[in-house]
C-alpha cells in the first residue's frame, strides 16, 4: 500500500485551517497543521514534508519570512504560498524566494487541487529520476565493464584518471565496440555525475535540424516550431553531451560546434539571446580523423578542441580473453530475461567464440549469444545453435585447437584425448584455463591426463 503524502498547513486563522485539513485530507494527504511561520520552520527540521501550503499575513513570522528560511534548510520542499492580500510585488517577491506557486484567498479549490497533483507528479518524476541515475551509475561503473585483457585494463585505469577531471574527451573505436559506455562510465565517475547524461547521435539526424537539436530553438523559428524548445547543450547543463559519430557533422555544422566550445555558449535558432551553458562534452567516432582532415572533411580545429583527452577502445578480435566473460555475461542476462535455465557453454563453442572475429565487436557478440539463448533447447549452448549465426560456423582463422582430424576409425576415447591435449596445448599448459574452457573440473582434468600416460 501507497504511503500517504504529508502536507504542512501553515495559517495563524485556525477556521481556514480547519477547513483546508478537512478539504485537502478528503484527497488522501495526511495533514499536518502549524499556527505560525516559526512553527512550520521547526516542524519543517523535525520531519520531511511533501508540500506546504502557507498563508503570508502571520503575527510573529511572516510566510514569506518562513518561506526564506524553510528553502534554506530543505530547498526541495515545494511550497505553495497563499494570501487574502494580492499583489504582484507579493507573488514576485513569493516566487524569487522559492515558492513553487501562489494563491489567492478565497482559494480556488479546483485549482489548488490541481496545482498539489501537479507537485505530486513532479516530485515524483524526479524521485524516478533519481533511481534511474543510481541505476545508470551502476551500470556504467568502471567496475562493471567487463574486461580482463590488458588493453581493457590499461583504458579503465585511464577512465578512472580522466573522469575526474573537465577535459573534453574523443573516444574512438570501431562500431560496437562500447564507446557510449566509456562515455557514461566518464561522467558517471566525474563531479557532474548527479547532473544529466545527454547523448546526441550526430549521424541519425538531418542536417537542416542538427543545429535546433543542439542548440534549441526559438517559437516560429521555421515551419513546425510551434513552441519553443532547449537544445541538448541546455539540457546537459551541469552534466556532460556525449555527442556519438561526430565525424558525421558537415563543416557549416563544424563551425557552429567549434564556437560553442570556445565561448561556452550558445544561442538559438530564430533567437538573439546568447545563453552561456556549462556542459562538458565526450565526443565519439568510429572513423579516422586526421584521415578525414587531410581530405577537408573535417575541422583540425574542432579536432584539437574535442581531442584533449583520447581514448581508442581496441576491437574485440584484439581482446579475445575478454570473450568468454562477455559471453558468459550475455548469456546470463538474457536466459534471465527469457526465462531459460542456461549454465554456459561447450568447450566448442566457446572456442568458436573466441575464433570468430567479430566485425560488429561487443554489439553483434551480444546479438549473437541472445539468439542462441531464444533458440537453445538444452542447458549448454553447442555449435548447432551458432549454425543460425552467419559467419560462426565457419571461423576466419585457423583451425579449431582441439578438433580433432577427420578419422572415423578414431574411438570416442582418442578424441577426447585429441580435444584436451589440444585444448592444453592452446591455453600455454594452463591447466586451470583448459579445465575450465572444456567445462570439467580441473581435478577431472588431472584425471585423464594420468589416463593418457601424461601426467604422473
């Protein structure tokens, strides 16, 4: 059951008191009451309120008095300010303290009881807002990326110098390779982290509305801008703009970006009003810049602006150890998600994995995996399910470590014996790694081994 929400009615007139109690607790709110604007401040210290509604005119503090030092303790209690007496300079003067809005008596009780729903759904829009930044942050924690190779670990350990910092930051990588996670992992780590995430894919838009996506534009500002709208810079305020394929940006466009991140601000479409931003930006691209400057596509002066920090992320055929973690992960996530027990995968398959070169990186891998998962009829994945997978079955390199030859006067015996030597002969002799890679435990391993006349 839904707790209450708990409103503070704050009137030095117990009549109108009363009977806001009785009309806002016929709602469903739970009611608190305070005579003067000294008692709601002490009440506001003692316990956590979801609105307060408040009269001006009291003897000893005045609402608006209450209102300052209410908003200096808990900024974020909504308030709405109520009087017999109005005014502009009162309303004005109400506002610029910090309440949320501003009746008249006698109140309208339709719209106040609008105005409190109102209240209600934004506190708790943010209050989902704030869940789902906890839940961003954890998955773009650097802890959560998943990767043991040496070119993972030499970038997260730059990730975790460079979040900290203010530096614009170019990440470059093939396509699939997980560059808006380097990006959320950036801000998710840095001092903006409680400020917003704003990603702008820069290829996905056309180029006569790239500049009021970014920037925003004024009311009437060209056919169809029936209101007016903040840019993704604006949005970011305070936060950071991954801005993804920048490289698809056309020159005009260049220019425009290049002065923002000079002068930190921007202005928009249709609008003389400069309005300054404090946005830090991660840009990202999965083509060759200095490639691109050399043939006059691309700015080498917006390249050095966004260029302060690099990050290459390396291909996934470059960091084959990180495979079977990435596809054990993957497979986790989505026999959860479709409701199928699935512990992993034969030594086979697995091998196939790390075999194939993956040309769509960590993205088409994880297609990959949640299609065999949906398909699979048993609890390990095997090659018959990679045989829907085009490209899988048939690895780009050399062949399997420890397939056996083609030999059908081979007993079952020889080619276990030819697939574990095969499978120890690829991992260097770590024992360990082949026991696991060949789904046994590595006491089972020792096992054969004896058997095989190997091992002592």
């Amino acid at each position: 059951m839904q707790e209450k929400k708990t409103v503070l009615v704050v009137d030095d007139d117990s009549a109108h008191r009363t009977m806001l109690k009785t009309l806002v607790g016929g709602w469903g709110y739970q009611i608190d009451e305070a005579d003067d604007g000294s008692t709601a401040i002490e009440a506001v210290k003692k316990q956590p309120f979801d609105l307060i509604l408040m009269d001006v005119r009291m003897i000893k503090v005045s609402g608006l008095e209450a209102l300052s030092s209410i908003k200096a303790f808990n900024p974020a209690i909504p308030v709405i300010i109520m009087t017999a007496y109005s005014s502009v300079e009162t309303a004005i003067e109400a506002l610029k303290k910090g309440a949320y809005d501003y009746l008249t008596k006698p109140i309208d009780f339709d719209k106040l009881r609008l105005t409190m729903e109102r209240i209600m759904e934004h506190t708790q829009l943010k209050e989902e807002n704030r869940i789902l930044k906890e839940s961003l942050g954890k998955h773009f924690d650097v802890q959560n990326i998943i990767g043991r190779s040496s070119a993972m670990v030499n970038l997260l350990e730059t990730v975790a110098h460079v979040a900290p910092s203010e530096a614009t930051v170019m990440i470059t990588g093939e396509s699939g390779t997980g560059k808006e996670l380097i990006a959320g992992a950036i801000h998710f780590n840095s001092p903006r982290k409680s400020g917003p995430f704003v990603k702008f894919n820069c290829a996905a838009i056309t180029e006569t509305l790239i500049e009021s996506e970014l920037f925003g534009h004024e009311k009437g500002a060209f056919t169809g801008a029936d209101r007016k709208k903040e840019g993704r810079f604006l949005q970011a305020h305070g936060g950071s703009l991954f801005l993804d394929e920048v490289s698809e940006m056309s020159l005009t466009m260049q220019v425009k970006l290049l002065r923002v991140l000079q002068e930190r601000e921007v202005t928009r479409v249709g609008g003389d009003q400069v309005i300054n931003v404090d946005t830090r930006v991660i840009a990202a691209t999965n083509k060759n810049l200095q490639e691109l400057i050399s043939s006059g596509l691309f700015r080498e002066d917006l390249y050095y602006r966004l260029n302060v920090v690099s990050l290459e992320l390396p291909p996934l055929r470059e960091r084959r150890d990180d495979i079977p973690l990435l596809a054990q992960h993957f497979l986790d996530v989505f026999a959860k998600k479709n409701h199928k027990d699935i512990k992993g995968f034969t030594p086979r398959t697995m091998d196939l994995l790390i075999r194939y070169d993956w040309p769509g990186n960590v993205r088409e891998l994880m297609n990959a995996i949640e299609r065999c998962v949906v398909l699979a009829r048993s609890e390990y994945l095997d090659s018959e399910n990679l045989n829907t997978i085009q490209g899988l079955s048939q690895p780009n390199s050399k062949s399997l470590p420890f397939a056996a030859e083609k030999d059908n006067s081979m007993s079952l015996e020889d080619v276990e014996k030819t697939a574990v030597l095969r499978m120890l002969e690829y991992v260097s002799g770590n024992k360990s790694e082949a026991a696991r890679r060949l789904g046994i435990t590595r006491k089972t391993l020792h096992k054969k081994l004896k058997k095989y006349g190997v091992m002592p």
